[in-house]
C-alpha cells in the first residue's frame, strides 16, 4: 500500500493487515511517532487465508487452522478511505503535539528555587518586552554572575536561550492564525528585527518561520 498521507509509513504484513506511523516532527527533527495497529483495509477470505497458513506453516507454527481462518475472516475491515481519513487526524494530532513540544521544554523544574521560578514566571510574562539579564538577577535577588549559574542549572539554558525560546514558543502559537503577518509576529513576541526573529526561530526549530507556517493546522 502507497503511504496515505504525506510524512507517514505504512507496512502491510504476510496477513495483508498493514500498519502506518505518523511522525512527530519539530522543524526537521522526528522526536516519535503515532502508530495505528493493525487494521485491515480489503476484505479477507478463506482463499486469501489459505495463503496465510501456507506461510506459517513454513515458519513452523502450530495453530488450529479451521479456527484461524473463522476469525481471519471475521476480521473487521476499514475501507482505504476511511484509513485515509484516519491517518489525516493523526497527522493534525502530530502537528499539535510537536506544537507544545517545544514549551514542554520549558516547564517548571522540580528542584529549582522559588526565586529561579519568579524569575521564570516574569520572562513568561513579560517576553514581548525588552528584558536583560540584571532586571531578572536582580528580581531573583543574586547577583548577575550567580543567578546565570544557578538558571543554567534548573532550567538546562542561558537566560538569553531561555528567553529565545519563550518568544519562539509565543510566535508559533501566533503563527497558526494565517491573518497575522510574519512581522507582525517577530514584533509582538518581542524581537528587534525580522532578520534576528528569522535566525532564532530557525536555530530554535529547525527552519524558518514560513516554512514553519505552512506545515501548521489552521485554526482560523
């Protein structure tokens, strides 16, 4: 069988039954994959079953062949359109997943301190405002050198990769809306130029914004 839809893989078995996998994908990264099972797609038969036996016989496997073929043939089957169909709903449950996977990244940190976690509330707040690092040393009560230290261990980046990846995580939540234009984006999540926004989105996710746009469920 021919992949149903574009991205994802479909084997069929000895038994005729195929099996497809969505991929979940962050720009051009695969982090996992949504898979269906088993399902049968053409209508199953004593003759087509006779083939089947045949091969598990010449894998050596012992089985209850009238028995067998009473469920093979009881096999519920999906018609290729309705599969289609289902495949085209993983795919959109793919692009959301890989949607939030980037903000998962920046979820609470279990050991962090209260201060590192106020710290992180304000860049999640105030992102699309001009922020610097002594603005939030100094609202963690630390000093600058011990506060970056201190980031970098709870939350696993810098203050200005974490910061990046804030205003990335808001602008692709924007970009979903197709009525909003790429710069109005860079600008409301708060980046300085289209030109910056373009090359930290793309080191963020792996491609450039409109590339990102076109692969994106719409919700307008």
């Amino acid at each position: 069988m021919r992949d149903a839809v574009a991205g994802s893989r479909t084997l069929t078995y000895f038994d005729g039954l195929c099996e497809s996998s969505v991929p979940i994908r962050t720009g051009d990264q695969t982090i996992g994959f949504l898979r269906t099972g088993e399902v049968a797609t053409s209508r199953r038969s004593a003759a087509k079953f006779r083939k089947v036996a045949r091969h598990l016989r010449v894998l050596g496997t012992d089985f209850d062949e009238e028995a067998m073929c009473r469920a093979y043939c009881s096999i519920r089957v999906m018609s290729f359109a309705k599969y289609r169909s289902f495949l085209d709903l993983l795919a959109i449950f793919s692009k959301h997943l890989a949607l939030i996977a980037g903000q998962l990244a920046l979820n609470d940190g279990n050991s962090e301190s209260p201060n590192i976690r106020r710290a992180r509330q304000f860049i999640h707040e105030h992102h699309a405002e001009p922020l610097d690092l002594e603005q939030l040393a100094g609202l963690a009560h630390m000093s600058s050198c011990y506060f970056c230290r201190k980031f970098k261990e709870s939350t696993g980046f810098t203050f200005t990769e974490y910061l990046a990846r804030t205003r990335v995580e808001a602008a692709k939540a924007l970009l979903l809306n197709p009525q909003v234009r790429i710069t109005e984006v860079a600008f409301e999540v708060g980046f300085q130029s289209i030109t910056h926004f373009n090359r930290v989105f793309k080191e963020v996710v792996g491609q450039c914004p409109t590339e990102h746009r076109k692969q994106l469920p719409r919700t307008v």
